[in-house]
C-alpha cells in the first residue's frame, strides 16, 4: 500500500463521493476510481458499497480508514522530525489520561514553545488503553498513565503529584452535607463509573460488603459527559479530585471517598526508541522538574 493511494482512499471515505473527492485531490474521477479499485484488488477486500451519487464505507473499510489515518499521521510525524535535526523542532505528540498531573506537564511544554517556537504540540486525550495503543503505533511519543496499571514493558517516570478518587454529586444531595463519603453511604444509590475503573475492580473492592447494594449504571472514558449526567441528577459519579468545575455557582461539587484512594501518575515511553530533539528536550525537562521536586 502506497502512502498516496491511503491518502486517496482516506479522502474518498471522507467525501463518501468520488466526484467530490477527486476535486480535493486534484485528480481526475476515473483515475481515483482506478486508484481505490487496484486497492481493493490489492487487499482482496470490498471497501465501499458503492450507491448513486454515495459511497458507504464496508466494516473492511471502516478498519482501513482507522489504520490509514494513524499511517499517514506518523509518516507526517517522521518527515517533520527528520527535516529539524539542527535545532529543536518539530512535533512533540502525548496521549493522557484527565489528571492534575498533566499541570506539571503543561508548565514544561509551555516552555518548550516558548523557548523553540516551531515545535508543534498534539495533546491527545484518552483512558490507559487508548493511550497505550497509540504508543505502541508509534503515533505518540509519551503516554501519560493514571493508576496501577501494568507498564513493564515501557520506561517510565512517576511524577510526584497522585490523584484522589472521590464522589460527585448535585449540590443539593443529601451526601453533600458530608465531609466523607464511606462504601455504606453509596449503598441504594445509582453510581457512573470510570472505564479505567471497573476493568481493575478498584471500587468493587472498596465497597466490599455494599458492593452489591450499589446500582452502577455505567462507565465514561472521559469526564465532561458524566459531570451533565450528574447535574441531571441521573447518578452519583466516582471521579478523580479538581477534574470538575465545583466552584461556588456550581451545581455539582465533590467529595472525597474513605478509606481514601489515590492513583500515582506515570509517563511511559517505549523502551529503545530514538527519541526526536524536542522529545528529547521534553525528557529532560521533565525528570529535571521531578528531581527539584
């Protein structure tokens, strides 16, 4: 598979019409036709369904336009990297998790663009597994990890800072009124949970006996789309301290969990890679802020 025939194809789905397609790319109709047929053969998978005027992608299709899209971006990634070796540039690319962490992160990529003005920056948000995939793709360079979760097979560095779970709630619920909330407070209550969460079953073995007297709903990946559930008054949400907008007006507010939990916060990178100059300059000055510490 050609880079320029992915690229074809990627705009092709884009459009879901050829005609339109070809004007992107400044090719002729038939000679994308001919470009995305030989694809097919190539492949000896169906890409499209091909209706009047509507082109559908086939699940076939729907897998490639995925994997076409991560190829290309990390070629681009790696043409750039390579054209800025004489000084710091090109593109620094992290996968993270929602954490307060990620404030320590930001402080020292602001100075990195402060410092070196054509780096490019992409803050790609996501769970652990989200994030550890782009990793091994090769399309990010650092993932930042919440939790314990496994990464032996990665280097890593653990920042001081540790996230605290906790509960949120309408202001106007009666749990509000605590300073803590404990496993048999939560009980009869219907509760949204962290993705990242339930697969290590780390409320299930903090609520211990109540486990079951808990209704949990759900799961999210990311938190804005709980927090509105929680103000619709739908459920009680597990979440990670600072990550909501509890502030006086608010609707919502927080309340940590006791026993407490807390989730260290890691950056992972791949073992053996050769990192880019501005990846580089971003290690260092992240192990330089964790040692001053």
């Amino acid at each position: 598979m050609e880079l320029r025939v992915l690229n074809y194809f990627v705009a092709t789905a884009e459009e879901a019409n050829m005609t339109r397609a070809a004007k992107k790319l400044l090719v002729s109709q038939p000679a994308l036709s001919r470009q995305i047929a030989d694809l097919e053969n190539e492949l000896g998978v169906k890409l499209f369904d091909r209706k009047p005027r509507h082109l559908t992608l086939t699940p076939a299709g729907q897998y490639l336009l995925g994997q076409a899209k991560e190829i290309l971006s990390l070629s681009a990634k790696t043409k750039r990297n390579l054209q800025s070796t004489s000084v710091i540039s090109g593109d620094l690319t992290i996968a993270a998790g929602e954490s307060i962490g990620m404030q320590r992160i930001m402080n020292i990529i602001s100075k990195i663009i402060k410092d070196h003005p054509t780096v490019k920056i992409h803050l790609l948000s996501g769970d652990y597994n989200y994030a550890e995939r782009k990793l091994n793709n090769g399309t990010v360079d650092f993932a930042i990890i919440i939790g314990n979760v496994p990464i032996s097979n990665y280097a890593s560095l653990t920042l001081p800072e540790k996230d605290t779970w906790g509960i949120l709630m309408p202001t106007d619920d009666p749990l509000a009124k605590k300073d803590v909330i404990k496993p048999e407070d939560l009980a009869g209550h219907s509760i949204l949970n962290s993705q990242q969460a339930q697969n290590l079953q780390i409320f299930q073995n903090w609520l211990g006996n109540y486990n079951k007297k808990v209704n949990f709903i759900g799961t999210y990946n990311l938190n804005f789309n709980g927090t509105l559930m929680v103000k619709n008054h739908a459920a009680l949400m597990f979440i990670l301290d600072k990550l909501a907008n509890t502030s006086k007006n608010s609707s919502i507010t927080f309340r940590k969990i006791f026993p407490q939990l807390h989730q260290t916060i890691k950056v992972i990178w791949k073992h053996g890679t050769n990192l880019s100059s501005v990846a580089e300059l971003f290690l260092k000055l992240l192990k330089e802020s964790v040692l001053n510490n």
